[in-house]
C-alpha cells in the first residue's frame, strides 16, 4: 500500500498560515513581577518530592543507623523520646542531643543538614509559644532583662523563665532530631515493615503506604497541569484565574484519583486479592542489633544519671 | 478458529454497559482456543480494554455469557474462595497503566503480592520472586519504590508481577503504548517467549506493524462495539476496506503489507 500525501489533510483557518506579532524587538524591557501564590505552592509540592527523594538516597547509605533491622531502630529511638520526655534539665538534654548528632554523623547524614532540618522550624513553632513564659509575668523570678513596668510592677525576662523555655526548646528539638533520625535512615518501605510488624494492623499500614505512593502520581499530574498551564499563559495571570485554576484542578485531581482508585483496585482483585494481605518475612535481629541495644541502654542509663546528678 | 475441544475461553453474545447507558459490548462474541495468540484491534474506545476485562473477570455481562476452562464466570461465582482462587492463578492481566499495577512499596514486595494472595508458602514465593526479577533483568530495581521507575521499569515490574504467578493465559491490554523503542522490542521478544512456552495471548492493540509477531489471530471491534471479523493476521491486514470501516487507518495511512 502506498501513502499519499497530495490532498489536504483538514481545512487550515488562514489566521494559523499568518504569522503573530511576537515579541517587542527591542528585546525585555516590559515590568518583571515575582512569581505569584500558586507557583510558590506548586513548587513547594516538587519540593517535597525532591526531599523525600533525597531521603530515600540517605536511607540507602551504608551508616550505622541504616545498618539496623528497621523494627529494633524503631523501638530503640523511641525509648530514646521517652528518655528524653523525662529530663529535666538542659545538660541533661543536650546530652541526648549530643548522642542523635553523634548517630547522624556515624549514618552518614550531612550534620549541617541535619541541623538546619531541626532548628529552622523549632523558632517558629516552639520558640513563639513559649516566648510568653519567659517573661516575669507568667513566671515570677529574677529579673535579667528589664522591659518596664505594669500597674507599679516591673516586668521583664526573668532567668526562672529563660531556663523553662531552654529546657522545652531543647526538649523539643531533641525529641524532633530523634524522629528527623528515623525518618532519615529508614526506607519508607521499611518504615511500613517494621509498624507492620510491631501490631499495627495491616490494612491500615497499606492504606497509608497507597496513599503516599500515589501521592506523588498525583503530584505529578497537577504539576504536569500547572506547566501546561504556563506555557500557555502570556500575558500575567490574575489572581483570579489563579484561583480558577486551583479549583478546576483540584476537581480534574479528583477525577483521576477516583479513576485510579478503580484500577488498582481492579488490579489487586486480578492477582486475587480478597480483602487479606499476606507480607514477605522481614529480616530477623542479629549480633549489631545486640549490640546496638545494649549500647543504647548504657547512654539511656548514663543520660538518665547525669540528668539526677544536675538536679 | 480454534478447534472445540481446545477453548478455553469464549465468550457468548455479551452486552455490557457503564453505568447503564454508554455500551462498550454489543453482543460480542469470542472463542479464545489454548495455545493461541490473539490481537482485539480496533479504534480507541470501541471496547477492547472492556472485554479484556471481562475475560479476566474484573466486569461482568449485563446480558450474554462467559466461560472459562468450562466453567462459567460470573460475580456469583467469583465470589466463592475456591473458585476466585483457580482463575485468578490461571488467568493474568497486564493493565495498560501500570501505575495501576505498582502499588506496593517496594518492586520485591509487588512483584510478591500475587503468589502471597493466592496462598503460596513464603518460601516458594521468595524463590519465585527473585526468579521473575532475574528473567526480566529487573534485580537492581528489587528494593526501589515505585515512584523511583521508569515509565518501561514500571511496565517490566508490572508484568514481573502477573509473570510470579504462572498463568495460562495471559491478556495484555495496549501492551506496547507508551514505550520507547527499544522496551517495546523487548516486550514483544518476551511475548513470542511466553507464547513458545506455552502460554495463551490475548492483547488488545491498534499497532499494525507489529502484528505479524505478537498475535496469530485477530479479532476487529467497530466503534459500534461489536467484533465485525476474526480471521488470520494476513487476512485482516490485506482487508483495507474493513480497516478503513472500523477506523483503524486513515485513507493516506501506509501499510506495510505490499
């Protein structure tokens, strides 16, 4: 069979063989303005795909923390929360501290990055709410910075304050750096064994483990939109449209899901699933678990005695 | 035709409906004898991902009857364990999307769904999955997550995940869409192999080229929904004015087929 080519295909509007008037030749000389409210977020959405990429290339390092069956790390770090919920005092907890940087260094984490991951958000959230209990006010004591006075009383910072808000700032920060720990040197899919195997009932561990996988599909998909959207957009978009945007993707989001959720589901029943799942055997606790266990008693015990001794 | 005493499917003037108003069946009718290699061409939207569908039992006929290893294949029946557990072995489907398919968190643990469901000891299940993983030359992706493959990487772990399972009959639906040239070589290699082994084929498609190596048989839906031809390859391609009716091809559109 032959192909022809000779006769027209579809009748071209004559407005697509006219060229557009592009660009001003004078080059860009037009009002630059900064990206608006939806391209922040969106971006904010690859950017959560990219750190949990990153996470996932960290989890993958051969360090000390990635060495330990996922469910002995699990119930170790945790008893370490519980060491640190019973401090009481800031040495006390920067011991523990100490000890969560010591273990991001030996599991190869960049120790800048594993800082900056804690202290950039304990300011914001721990630091405001406790900024009121600092002041003499709320916690009568020394005064250290004098700020004025209130109905003949002088008000200020008082070092009983300063120390209560140290010792919940450096609680939470401790506590934060633990589970930063094991959300880092832990695979997702690890993380999801080792609940699995510490009783969480299974149906609801893989409810959670779909809805993170196809959360980044769906990602993707209003990315995709989003990009699509702006190689489309000339002149600047409105909040308006903005806003338009949002909700006609937000409804086209929902319909894949919905479509989605039919396939898998019709892809589960097709390899016969039948409302049970069966899981493959996790790896069993060996010598570096033993190990691990007894070395992490001796700080607990240490941490919990330096902790009395300062008391 | 496939002799009578070789079918292993067949389905018997089927009518199905979504939401009981758009047709995607219309009275079809099939004969899927064991051994074959069957290609379901025709338009996008003319029903061919439904009726595979119903052949792995996922959608039922409103009206019209399916038969599978002589048995007939209802919701009713499928709801009994023993059953469900029979055809579902013998049966695999290889979704078109296989983001569909890789839903586990890890490509291990999805290619091991399978075998897990049907009740197979973990042990056997273990062998099994490192197997499919060596033939399909997917090892290194063991312990990745699915939203760390490719586009191809997920369709191999989708049909590594089909493949544990050891069906008779696999049905594989727009099996080369989407697929760079050199994975839709590859899968079409796997194809002819799974065939050689034994295996019955049924795919839908609308690739013209590849025809001649992945099915002997075809069967040609019309956009009305109904199968308007079956016949050998060479039949069906030499027929232009059938593939022109059904609008598979476009009247300028080349065949390779001198």
């Amino acid at each position: 069979m032959t192909a022809h080519t000779s006769a027209p295909v579809t009748a071209t509007p004559r407005w697509l063989v006219t060229g557009e008037i592009g660009l001003c030749p004078c080059s860009s000389i037009g009002r630059r303005r900064k990206g608006s409210y939806l391209a922040k977020t969106i971006d904010g959405a690859a950017g959560v795909v990219r750190q949990a990429l990153f996470a996932d290339d960290l989890a993958k390092e051969r360090g000390l923390l990635q060495r330990i069956e996922p469910r002995v790390k699990v119930v170790s770090l945790l008893a370490l929360l519980v060491v640190t919920a019973l401090q009481r005092t800031v040495p006390g907890l920067l011991a523990v501290y100490a000890v969560a940087l010591a273990l991001a260094a030996l599991s190869r984490i960049p120790v800048g990055f594993f800082v900056k991951r804690v202290w950039l958000f304990i300011p914001i959230f721990t630091g405001i709410v406790v900024l009121p209990a600092t002041l003499s006010v709320v916690t009568p004591g020394h005064v250290v910075l004098p700020l004025g006075s209130c109905f003949g009383h002088r008000v200020g910072v008082t070092s009983q304050g300063l120390r209560g808000a140290g010792l919940i700032v450096t609680r939470v920060a401790t506590s934060v750096s633990l589970v930063v720990l094991l959300t880092l040197t832990t695979s997702w899919s690890r993380l999801l064994a080792a609940l699995r195997a510490l009783l969480v009932p299974r149906m609801f561990v893989m409810v959670l483990a779909m809805a993170y996988r196809y959360l980044f599909l769906l990602l993707g998909s209003v990315q995709e939109m989003y990009v699509a959207r702006t190689a489309r957009t000339v002149a600047r978009a409105d909040a308006r449209g903005g806003r338009r945007f949002v909700a006609a993707s937000a409804g086209a989001v929902f319909g894949k899901a919905t479509t989605l959720a039919d396939e898998v589901h019709q892809a589960m029943v097709a390899r016969g699933y039948r409302g049970e799942i069966r899981v493959l055997r996790v790896r069993r606790p060996g010598w570096t678990e033993l190990v691990w266990v007894v070395t992490m008693t001796v700080v607990a015990v240490s941490v919990i005695g330096l902790d009395r001794a300062l008391r | 035709m496939p002799c009578a005493d070789e079918i292993i499917l067949s389905v018997h003037d089927l009518v199905h409906r979504y939401l009981d108003r758009y047709t995607a069946l219309d009275g079809v009718s099939l004969d899927i004898g064991r051994g074959e290699k069957v290609a379901l061409l025709g338009a996008n939207g003319c029903g061919k991902s439904t009726l595979l569908k119903v052949l792995d039992g996922l959608l039922f006929a409103d009206t019209g009857t399916y038969e599978a290893f002589g048995e007939k294949v209802t919701e009713d029946a499928l709801e009994d364990e023993q059953f469900s557990r029979a055809f579902r072995s013998r049966v695999g489907f290889v979704f078109q999307n296989a983001d569909a398919m890789v839903f586990s968190p890890t490509v291990r643990e999805e290619i091991a769904f399978g075998p897990l469901t049907m009740g197979l000891d973990t042990d056997v299940v273990e062998q099994r999955v490192v197997d499919t993983l060596a033939m399909l030359d997917i090892a290194a992706l063991a312990d990745r997550a699915p939203y760390q493959l490719s586009g191809g990487q997920k369709k191999r772990v989708a049909i590594a995940s089909v493949l544990v399972m050891n069906p008779e009959v696999l049905l594989f639906d727009e099996p080369t869409a989407a697929l760079d040239p050199r994975t839709q070589q590859w899968l079409i290699e796997l194809m002819v192999e799974l065939h050689h082994a034994g295996k019955t084929i049924v795919l839908a498609t609308h690739d013209l080229d590849t025809l001649e190596v992945i099915a002997d048989r075809c069967a040609v839906m019309s956009e009305e929904h109904q199968i308007v031809r079956t016949g050998t390859v060479g039949e069906v391609l030499d027929d232009r004015r059938l593939l022109l009716d059904v609008n598979l091809i476009h009247e300028r559109s080349p065949l390779r087929r001198a």
